[in-house]
C-alpha cells in the first residue's frame, strides 16, 4: 500500500453539460469536475501530488524541486501545496531565452505569490532537468535540507496512482449508466492517461480512455505511457489487460502553448454554454478536439462522453483573447 495524503476535495462532481449536448447535438457530454478539487487552487495535478507529498514527508524531505514551463500549472499546484504544508520549493522554469519574465500573469504571478525559489533555464537546458534537478537536490542536501524531486507533471509511477484512483472514482460514479463512455482528456506527460488506463482495466473497461496530445506526437505521448508502465512493472504486477489508450495528434495546431484563433473561439463558445473556464493550452485544445471529432461523426459509437476537466483556469489570465472579442 502507497501513502497518500488526502489533499484534494474529493470525489469530484460529474455533471451533466445539457446546453452544450443540445447545440453540438453530440452523444450526452458530461465534464468530470476536477477543476474543483481545491488544493493548490485546482485542476489534476493535486490528485498526483497526494502521493508525491506523503512520499516526500515519509523521506524526510524539508523541500520539494519540480519542473515545467512558465506557465505550468503542475508547478503552481506544487509551489502553493509546498506553502501549505511547510515545504520549501524550488522551481526550473523553462522560459524561451533562459530570463525572468517580464510581467507574469497567469499561473506565473502565483508562482511568485507562492514564494518558491524560481530557476528560469532555456529550452536547451530545459532538456536536461532530470540531471539540473538532481544537482539541486544534492546542493540542497549538503547544506542540511534533504529534498524531494518530483518530475515534470509529476508523471511517474507515484502520479500515475493518483490518476488510477480518479479513474476508480469515475468507474463508481457511472454505475447504473449505460457504457462505456469515452473519457476524453487533454494528454501532456502521460500521468493522466497512464493512470486512466490503469482504473479502466481495474473496472472491467467501465470506460474508454481517449487522450488528445497538446502537444507532442503521438509517438513521443507512447514513449512516455511506456516509460510510466515500466517504473510501474518494478512496484507491482502490471495487470496484464491494461488496454491502450486511444490517443491522437490531429489537434496540436501549432504546436506546446500555441494556441490559435479557433481554438480560443471554440473555448469560448463552452464557456457560454457551461459556465466554465478553461486553460487556453490544455483543456482549450482538449475541448476543441472533442467538438471537431464530434462533428466528424467519429464519437457516435459513443452514447455519452466523459470531457475530463483538468483544470488550469487561470490560463485564462495569460492569453490575449482581444482577437475573438472583437
Ligand atoms: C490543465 C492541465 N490539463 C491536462 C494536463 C495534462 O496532464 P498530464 O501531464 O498528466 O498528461 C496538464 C499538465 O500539465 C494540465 O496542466
């Protein structure tokens, strides 16, 4: 049995998006509410960073080091979580010249909030932040305080539980209904998905798990699922009918961060029908995915679909939205 600190509010609701069912005239879109689970202000991260955290107080850990760009919300959740429970935090924040930003917004302004340590590294050092991270942690402990490292999106065995028992949770708040739905998601470091999957065949497949990379292709998103799977095959039997995700590529546009005019359209046109805001670079694509697959008469199969909210609302904060206004 792993530790877990329970942290965030859970189970999240699922509830029914009527209004944007009726004018997509799509199978029945309910959206799992994790943009309410609370700690560290919201969205997925905190259900990876339950494990993380008891593993980092189990180890005597007095600090906490992660990584992620500018904006990451992994890294918001993990600096505000860090505060709340006594932890110092340092953060590599991967920027496009390795300098401090300017004018931070969004989820930047609270990591300076937070008072965690921010490190600013270009995208070339960036790559190599298992070794910087690393660095840190020895540095830290020799001068007396022992760190926790957590990876990128916290997207390794450890986060993946926490995604494992989300998707349990989901499995048990859709007994009763017909099946499965597809739970469609934004996929970025694999954690989400990995732990997805893994609920989906602890439940006898109560649901199909469709991810929609923001980002990387498809083949890199496999590279990370398989690299998840592997760390996770040394701590437990791996059970042998862990199906695979159903993943695409088709929605990056123009690439991590870049967010287009349509996207942002369609990101509005959901918030007007649900009330609910989303993150411009993940579950704004994710959303926009969901309707062109949608309109391409792929999701019939499906009578409901599950659109897994991961959060990040206060992405809305670092974009300009002036063109899709006017
Ligand atoms: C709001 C939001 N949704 C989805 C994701 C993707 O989750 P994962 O990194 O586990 O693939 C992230 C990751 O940063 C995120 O911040």
């Amino acid at each position: 049995m792993v530790d877990r600190l329970a942290l965030a509010n859970l189970p999240t609701p699922l509830t029914a998006a009527d209004r944007l069912t009726e004018a997509w005239g799509s199978p029945r879109i309910w959206i799992k509410r994790d943009d309410l689970t609370g700690f560290g202000l919201s969205g997925n991260k905190i259900r990876k960073l339950e494990y993380h955290l008891a593993a980092a107080r189990e180890a005597g850990a007095s600090a906490l080091i992660t990584a992620g760009a500018a904006q990451s919300n992994h890294c918001r959740a993990t600096a505000l979580a860090a505060a709340q429970l006594g932890f110092d935090c340092h953060l590599f924040l991967r920027t496009s010249d390795g300098l401090p930003v300017d004018e931070p917004t969004g989820n930047h302004l609270l990591h300076h909030l937070s008072g965690a340590v921010l490190h600013f590294v270009t995208p070339e050092q960036y790559a190599g932040r298992t070794e910087m991270m690393a660095a840190k942690a020895a540095e830290l402990k020799g001068a007396g305080t022992p760190a926790w490292v957590i990876p990128e999106g916290a997207s390794d065995y450890l986060g993946m539980l926490g995604f494992a028992e989300a998707g349990r949770e989901l499995a048990g708040q859709l007994a009763g209904y017909d099946g499965p739905p597809a739970v469609w998601h934004a996929s970025s470091s694999g954690g989400t998905t990995a732990g997805l999957a893994m609920a989906a065949s602890q439940t006898n497949h109560a649901f199909v798990v469709v991810g929609t990379s923001v980002g990387d292709t498809v083949a890199e998103l496999n590279d990370r699922l398989a690299a998840i799977w592997q760390e996770t095959s040394r701590h437990r039997s791996l059970s042998k009918n862990i199906r695979s995700p159903i993943l695409t590529d088709a929605y990056i546009g123009g690439g991590y961060g870049v967010v287009s005019d349509e996207e942002l359209r369609c990101q509005l046109e959901v918030t007007r029908l649900t009330g609910l805001l989303f993150d411009p670079v993940y579950t704004g694509k994710a959303i926009y995915a969901l309707r062109e697959e949608i309109r391409s008469g792929r999701m019939d199969e499906y009578s409901d679909i599950v659109f897994w909210h991961t959060g990040g609302g206060f992405g809305v904060f670092a974009h300009d939205f002036s063109a899709v206004l006017a």
